[in-house]
C-alpha cells in the first residue's frame, strides 16, 4: 500500500472515502484548478477569492458534507479570507462556459483511468462512440430574488443538455442555458460541432429535428433517435418488414426519405417497435430513425441502443437523490448552473469509483449488486471526519503519482471494500396509490389512533 500510517484507519473502514477524496485532490487540487480556470475563463479573473475556493465550497454542498453554501463558508471561512457576499458574487457571475468546461476536464481526466481500471462496459458497436444525449431541467428555486417574490409561478433557474458515455458511465459534455423556459431544441447548434465521425448519437424524439439529423449525418456521425411526430417524411418501397423481437416487443423496419430545411435528402431507416407494455405517455409503438447501415446494426440492435437510454434517465435521478444536484436556495441562473455542473463533476467521481469496483470484482456482480445510494452516503458521513483526521498535506500524495501507481492504489482500495455494505435493495412492483379522503373540518388525524383503528377492522371477521 502506497499510503502511510495516517491513512490506515480510514483504509480499513472506508476505502470508498479515501478514493473520492484521493482523485479530489489528483484532478481538483487548489493549485491545478486554479491554474485551469486562469486559462478557461473568457471574462472572469481571479482577485481575492480564488475559484478552488468556490468550487470546494460546491462540492462539499452537493455531495452533502454540508448542507447549503453558507454552511459550507461558515467552516471555511478563515481560509477562504472574504465574506460571504463576495462568495455569492462570484457564484452568481461564473460563466456557464465555465461549468461546461469544469465537466469536459473531468471527463478527460476520468475517461484514461476508467480504461486502465478495466471499468468500462461493454461496447454495442465495437469502433463506434455511443453518446446519449437528454435535457435536464434545474427544479424551481425559492424566491429570495427581489424580482421573484411576487410572483406565484415557480422560478426555474436554468436547465442544460447533458451528453453521457454509458461504456465509461460518465457525463462527458453539458451544454447550459440561463434560461429555465427555452426549448431543449433550441440548444441543439451548441450540440452540433461537438458531433464527430463514428459517433453513434441516441436521443429521444424531443431532438428530433430535420437540422439536427442532418446535421449529423454531414458530419459522419451516426444517430439513432426517436421519430416526432410533426417530423415529415416519405416512404420508400414497401411498408414495414418484419425483423424479430425484443424483449420489449416486436421489431419491423422499412426505408424512408427525409429533406432538411434547403431540400436536400436524407434516406433513412425507420424502424417500428410494437410494445409490449405501452409507455407513460400511452403509446403502444414507437418509430426510430437511423443512419446506421442494416450490416452494422440490425434492427433489434438499434431497438435494444435505444432501450439503452435509461442509463441517462438513471444518471440524472441518481444526480437528484444520492447528490444535492439542485440547490434550490441558489436562485440566479450562473449559481444554480455551476452548482448543477460540479454535482455533475461529483459523479464523475463516483463514476470513476465504480470502474475500479467493476475492475476488481466484476462488472456484473457490481452491476446488479452495488447502490449508488450507500456509496454516496458512504461518503458524505465519513468525509467531513476524515478531513479533520487527516491533514490535508497528506493528501498530497495523489498529485504526485504515476498513472500506473494510482491505478494500482486504487485496484488495492476497491479490493479492500466489503460489497455487502453497498448492497441493493430492489423495490417489488409499485403498488397503485388509495384514493385519499380530506376533511377541511380535521385537517389533522392521530396516526396511532388510526393504526388502531385500521388492526381492528383487519381482526373483525
């Protein structure tokens, strides 16, 4: 073990902690972060406060360390050296080039690790770069506004595009918009140039656009994303051809014709997924379009990359319960984007985390075993004590590491893990909710008493 005796105790009794705050200190020391945001930043420098500073501050917030920004201040204020204002001007001004950029860096430091970890999934289209992309829409803020306290509707901060790696598990990019009321479409030309050769896009049908899906295809990226239904479009040859089934339902496909806003044409593949189980929305078939080529990818794959979206839906819920991803105190837009964005850095973390568990025990057993839940309780109860117990000059070790060396470290941290403390505990069908019954004249009943009530009539005959 390449750590020394101060870390011992922590080793033994939690590994998980040591890790995150072991690649805390690799990627986002104060000196390298600070460093980074002198040559990200386009408008913003640094005068007193420093953005290590601020980012410390978030992250101590949305991995739950501390409850809300002032607390997390009020710990440090000493070290940081300015008053609180000075945070929320800071906060409130960032850039959300910025926070797109903090999450595009983690990334790229994450992405190589999680490779020589031997944590990746497998790859649905070996060669081919899968990229999920979904809107994520901040939950409306309290009215600590001025401007906002008259008013009665829920003040929505803002709200981002985020693309994600289900091979790697990582959010790679994040496109914010200040806007909390704009079309998540409307971000689409921010999407765009990001697109590249050999990448496989899956989208669900709120990006369905002609621009966007030509936009790809221009670019030599492939898609797979779910037909709207104002899209127009011309069939060609025959109607739909039977191609399997999936666990989902059965599969058919047929060639179609699309032509973007100058008339130029797009010919496609439409593939019909006859459901099983209709969806929220009611739908019994949904219709994907795609460029892939049938010798590629049949059209059961392409259902099954699609059914493969709800590793994002999953990433976001994860992002809203087990880290505090909206800080709904934070009402100006910059604030609650780069609170948004570090929670997005956090997973990161955690992502990289669960590549070493899957490296060492098996993607499988952590992939059907291990919470995301208690590995990030795990952290935020022992994360506050164990930077008390050890001091933070000690962390420093994890800068100076070879990749080879943390590699190695954190193989022997994710060994040392005991997988039964993170275990799942999957909930049955959920069960229809009773209709409630409300009497404006109690508008308050004793539990006990009704407990009481509810065994004798379970005991009358």
């Amino acid at each position: 073990m390449i750590l020394g005796e101060v870390f011992q105790r922590f080793v033994s009794e939690s590994p998980i902690s040591v890790m995150a705050r072991g690649l805390m200190e690799r990627a986002f020391n104060p000196q390298r972060l600070d460093e980074w945001f002198e040559a990200t930043a386009e408008n913003q420098y640094t005068r007193n406060l420093l953005f290590s500073s601020v980012f410390e501050i978030m992250s101590l917030v949305v991995c739950g360390t501390h409850r809300s920004v002032h607390a997390a201040y009020q710990a440090r204020a000493e070290e940081i050296g300015v008053s609180i204002t000075s945070v929320y001007n800071k906060l409130n001004a960032l850039e959300p080039s910025t926070a797109a950029a903090l999450v595009r860096y983690a990334a790229g430091e994450a992405a190589p690790l999680i490779e020589r970890l031997r944590g990746t999934r497998p790859e649905p289209l070996p060669g081919l770069w899968v990229k999920l992309l979904d809107g994520n829409c901040i939950e409306a803020s309290e009215r600590r506004i001025e401007a906002l306290r008259p008013l009665g509707a829920g003040p929505l901060p803002g709200k981002s595009l985020v693309v994600y790696d289900p091979c790697r598990g990582l959010p790679i990019e994040v496109f914010p918009c200040e806007d909390g009321h704009a079309q998540e479409r409307s971000l689409l030309h921010q999407v765009l140039p990001t697109a590249a050769a050999d990448d496989v896009w899956i989208a669900d049908r709120n990006f369905c656009t002609r621009s966007f899906l030509s936009g790809l295809d221009a670019r030599g990226a492939y898609f797979v994303i779910r037909q709207h239904g104002n899209l127009p479009w011309e069939l060609l040859g025959v109607g739909l051809r039977p191609a399997g089934k999936v666990a989902t339902g059965t599969v058919s496909e047929h060639l179609v014709r699309v032509r973007d806003e100058e008339g130029n044409a797009l010919y496609l593949r439409r593939i019909c997924v006859r459901l099983k189980n209709k969806t929220r929305d009611g739908d019994s078939e949904i219709y994907l379009l795609t460029n892939l080529p049938k010798s590629l990818a049949p059209a059961k794959l392409v259902a099954e990359l699609y059914r493969g979206r709800w590793t994002i839906e999953t990433a976001f819920q994860e992002l809203a319960q087990h880290l505090h991803s909206e800080i709904n105190t934070l009402g100006y837009p910059r604030a609650a984007l780069f609170g948004f964005c570090v929670a997005l850095v956090a997973y990161i973390i955690l992502a990289t985390i669960k590549a070493a568990l899957r490296g060492v025990w098996g993607a499988e057993t952590v992939e059907r075993t291990v919470s995301g839940y208690y590995i990030a309780d795990e952290i935020s109860g022992t994360y506050r004590g164990m930077l008390i117990a050890i001091p933070e000059v000690e962390w420093r070790i994890f800068r100076t590491l070879t990749q080879s060396e943390l590699v190695r470290l954190l193989r022997e941290l994710a060994a040392a893990i005991d997988l039964r403390r993170f275990r799942k505990h999957p909930r049955g069908p959920k069960k229809p909710s009773p209709k409630r019954t409300a009497n404006k004249k109690q508008p308050h009943v004793s539990t006990a008493r009704i407990i009481a009530d509810h065994k004798k009539q379970i005991k009358a005959p």
